[in-house]
C-alpha cells in the first residue's frame, strides 16, 4: 500500500527566508503527486501536482517541488517566504484502485514564518 | 455560491444524539468524498462517490452513514458517536472518481465536538 511521509511536523522560517518542505512516498508504481495546503479554518487548496514528464513542476503562490524517483522524494520549494505563506502542508500521493481513485496524505508540516 | 460548501461549519453533539453534515459542490463535479482530519493523523478517506454511487467505504463504522443523493450533494449522518470521533470532516469533489490525476476540491470542513 502506498503511504507519504512528511518527516517535519513545525518548521520556523524568517520571512524573506527560502524554504523546503520534505517528502518521501512510498508507491510501487509511477505515483501522482501532489502537494496542499491549509490555512487555519479552511480546506485544502492544491499547490501543485506531479503526472509525468518534467520533474520540476511549478505551482500557485511562487511554489515548485522536484519529483526524485531515484530518492522516492517529492519535496516543495519556495525561494523567499512571505508571512501570509504560514499555514500547514501537505503532500499526498494518488492512485486509482479497486475502481476509485485516492489520495494518501501525510501527516502534515506546520510552518510558521517570523516577521 | 461556487466551489464546495460544508454545512454546519462546527457542530457540538452528545453521544446519543443524531445530527447530518451536508455538503454541496458547485463544480460540476461527478464524484464526491468524506475525509476524517484528527489531530496529529494524516487525512483519512471515509467515502468516496462516483455519479451519485459509492465506490469506496475505507472500513468506516456503521455509526457513519453517507448518503449521496445526486452528484452536487453529499451527507454524512452521524448517530451514537464516541469521543475519539471528534474531528474535522472535510467534503472535496473532482471531476472523475476513477481517475487519480484529478484534482480535489476541497470544502472548509465541519469542525465536530463529541461529548
């Protein structure tokens, strides 16, 4: 079974600050990527995706990530933070499976950004 | 109204009581799902629908009981909860529940209190 692993729970950065949020899968076979995040009080909104093909993607709010198959890693970049990125992340990997289709989150990293 | 809607945003119940979450989806979406966030625990999947029919019950006890009557709504009746059962329940919609590139929706949550 597939799983994700986010091996941060909080990380602090300064603002103005780079950042990188760590992930590792799990999955037998080509895996669909994604990473989300969550204000407080709100739902999850998609960042960014991977499918196939270029393994650097780029996403919403300034946000990339980079697809290591070789490191079984897909983890989310920003090269300067700003305080409204404070919220908490998510990576998940999808599949389709028994006729629906799924996503397996991580547990989540929190960050928080020091003005 | 656009996007996913989850209807009450915080419900506060005894254990013998019976009460429903509701959520509506405004995308045009197919399928529609149940995910469980407790604290300190990835998402978990409850129930995923394809066109109004349910694919997916990822072993979730009989005191949930979804009920998808057309492909914009989507209920969770909940009755005899237990405390472990306080969480935030998140609803997401995506355009085809058999395919994992899709994107979900997700909607605010309905923040629930079991007492």
């Amino acid at each position: 079974a597939q799983s994700v692993t986010q091996p941060d729970i909080h990380i602090t950065v300064s603002e103005g600050a780079s950042l990188e949020l760590r992930c590792n899968y799990s999955y037998g076979a080509t895996p669909y990527l994604f990473w989300y995040v969550q204000s407080p009080g709100q739902g999850l909104q998609l960042l960014l995706k991977y499918f196939s093909g270029d393994t650097l993607v780029q996403g919403i709010k300034g946000f990339e990530a980079e697809f290591k198959r070789s490191q079984s890693s897909f983890n989310l970049r920003k090269p300067s933070v700003h305080w409204s990125d404070a919220a908490e992340y998510f990576c998940a990997v999808g599949n389709s499976g028994a006729g629906s289709y799924q996503l397996t989150f991580g547990k989540g990293t929190k960050l928080s950004v020091i003005p | 109204e656009t996007g996913v809607t989850q209807t009450p945003r915080h419900l506060v119940m005894g254990m013998t009581n019976k009460k429903s979450l509701k959520c509506e989806q405004h995308l045009g979406h197919n399928a529609m799902y149940w995910y469980k966030q407790s604290a300190k625990k990835p998402l978990e999947l409850m129930f995923v629908y394809n066109f109004k029919e349910q694919t997916e019950n990822n072993s979730v006890p009989s005191r949930f009981s979804p009920e998808c009557p057309n492909s914009s709504h989507l209920f969770l009746h909940l009755h005899t909860l237990q405390p472990e059962d306080s969480a935030l329940y998140l609803c997401a919609s995506s355009q085809d529940g058999t395919s994992a590139t899709g994107e979900l929706f997700f909607g605010e949550g309905s923040r629930l209190t079991v007492l």
